[in-house]
C-alpha cells in the first residue's frame, strides 16, 4: 500500500543498520537481501534476509518532517510498549524484538528490528482462497480468544500506553474524537457533518461509556490481517502500533456488528472473544467506536496522500450510518455537507 508515510531506505543506508543491530558479520553481501512488504498502511516494513541466511524484520517510522494524526504522534513506542506488555503479561505469541534503535542517527526516525515470522498472512490467505471455510472458522475464534487474553492486562489510566492519559473512558474516547475532528479540520478535509454534530452525538451517549471503569489493553486494530497463521493456528499478532488502555469492545473483530458487508460476519470472533448478546449501552459504544473508526478513515486519506477514493467513500457512508444509528439521520446531505470544524 501505497503512503506519504512510508520512510524508504536505500541498500546502503539499510546495511548500516544491520550492522548496528546484528554486528558486523551480518552484513549481507550480495543486493538481493532486502524486499519490502507492501501490506501495511502507515509504517515501511523490510523483510531482511541477514548473511548467515536467517530473515528478520525491519520496520521504520515515518520521516520527521512528515505531517501525520494526533494519535500517530510517537505511535512506534507505544508499539514496542504493547509489544512489551503482550509478551511479557500475556502467553499470546507476538514477534520477539531483537534491536530497537530510537537515536535517529543513520534514519531520521525511530525503528525497530523484530523476528521473521515464517507463516502465512491470515487475512490475505482467507481472502484468497488459500485456507477452506472450517480454518478461517477456527482461527477466527482463536483470534478472538487471543485477543480477549490481551484485554485482561489492565492499565494505568484511559488512553495511551505511553504518557498522561485520563482517569475516565469517556474523557479519553472523547479526546480521541476532539483529536480526529481537529486533525480533519487542518488539512481541510470534509466529513460531511460539522464538528459540534460529531461531538453532541458522543456527548449524549457519556453514561454509556461510564460504564467503562477499568482500562484495559486494546489493540484496536487486531485483525485477520494482523495475524499470522501456520497448520490453522494463529502463531503471531502483529502491528500493535494502535493499542491503547481503554474499552475491549473497541476491538476492530467486533466492527462487523456494524457493517458486516465491509468487515465480514464476527461471529466466529466473537465466539472465541466470549462475548454474545450486547447490552443496549455496549451497543451504543460500540457503534461509537465505528463512528470513531469512519472518521479516522475519512481523515486519514490526506494524510496517506491516497489517490483513490474508496476508503474516503467507505469512511463517509459508515459515519453517515452510525450517525443514523445514533439517533443523528442526515436531513439534507447537501445542507450537512460543510466541512469539519464550522459552525
């Protein structure tokens, strides 16, 4: 996938950063040891093969002068956080990190390097054909059950793993929606509503998230994409970059209560996550939680410098939905139309 964030390194520059981590027997000769995996958003990740012929991974931070979300500020430690916390407070198989360097002295930003796990991409082999309907059944709860064993590690505060954070859930997720609004509004990117609409449809529902009162662990973005998977088992989480101390049913395995024709039916995931019938105000935070996830998604594009439109169109049509859901239906989409942020 294609990124404005994407900080890409040459063979060189690459090659000095094996040496640092790996020493100086590492180095790889030849210039065929570097492939780049496409599939994320946001980060540039290498698949490195190292001179004794073992691969690991190399993942880089955006470039410093590369604007990027209030919440993406920093993201990479709060990765490595929730690295830290899953590996060391949980058995779920996450990648072991084998070399962190923050000094920006060869790439200007923070990077890691972590263990190559030999697996196949959950999502991409279930979108493809490549696992039968029983396996991606299976693992599915088993990826619901892995993440559940995440949530049980609680935190601090609400909010970021890293940093001051809030002694509430509805302070924390409201300043989530505050920093998404204003990240739009900065770059002039139209969501359709005005910002006082977004903020008075999560105002209404705070006694729904003040039933939120321990601060869990979330990934936020655990998906079959996020996974990998060997013989039909789950062996490795990946991308934590978005965890966060706050509510599990934030989990992006339970987005397809709301728009199963996007995120696929939960069902199995939620078989595995322990979870069943939803309360009326877990329904309405979870359809927060899509809300939150429609905006970012409309927002995020300029940031991406995303020359197609389909994640904006997606995003708009889902915050349209959850806007409905949440007792906020579009009276006149021409006169909402106005960009975030007037009044």
């Amino acid at each position: 996938m294609e990124s404005l964030t994407k900080n890409r390194q040459d063979l060189d520059t690459v090659r000095r950063l094996i040496e640092r981590a790996y020493g100086a027997g590492q180095v790889p000769v030849d210039d065929d040891f570097l492939a780049e995996m496409t599939e994320g958003w946001f980060n540039v990740a290498y698949r490195v093969r190292l001179r004794d012929g073992r691969s690991v991974v190399l993942k880089i931070a955006p470039p410093a002068g590369v604007d990027v979300l209030t919440r993406e500020v920093g993201m990479m430690s709060a990765e490595l956080e929730a690295m830290r916390l899953v590996s060391t407070l949980t058995d779920v198989p996450v990648p072991r990190v084998d070399h962190v360097d923050t000094s920006h002295e060869i790439v200007d930003a923070d990077l890691f390097f972590m263990e190559f796990i030999d697996a196949e991409n959950f999502g991409f082999a279930a979108a493809e054909g490549r696992v039968s309907a029983e396996v991606i059944s299976v693992a599915s709860r088993e990826l619901g059950e892995l993440n559940r064993r995440i949530n049980a590690v609680v935190g601090p505060h609400f909010g970021p793993l890293l940093g001051a954070g809030s002694s509430t859930w509805a302070d924390a997720f409201t300043t989530l929606i505050g920093d998404a609004l204003e990240d739009g509004r900065r770059v002039g990117v139209d969501i359709g509503w005005r910002a006082d609409e977004i903020h008075a449809a999560v105002a209404e529902n705070t006694a729904a998230l003040a039933e939120v009162t321990i601060p869990r662990l979330i990934e936020v973005d655990l998906w079959a994409k996020n996974s990998m998977i060997r013989d039909g088992r789950i062996v490795a989480i990946l991308d934590h970059e978005r965890a966060l101390y706050g509510d599990p049913l934030m989990e992006a395995g339970l987005t397809g209560l709301d728009f199963p024709d996007v995120f696929g039916d939960p069902s199995d995931f939620m078989a595995g996550f322990g979870l069943s019938e939803l309360t009326a105000a877990q329904r309405t935070r979870r359809r927060l939680y899509s809300l939150h996830l429609a905006l970012v998604m409309i927002v995020e594009t300029k940031y991406r410098g995303h020359t197609d439109s389909t994640v904006y169109d997606i995003g708009r049509s889902q915050l349209d939905a959850m806007m409905a859901a949440l007792g906020h239906p579009r009276a006149d989409a021409a006169a909402q139309a106005a960009p975030i942020g007037t009044a």
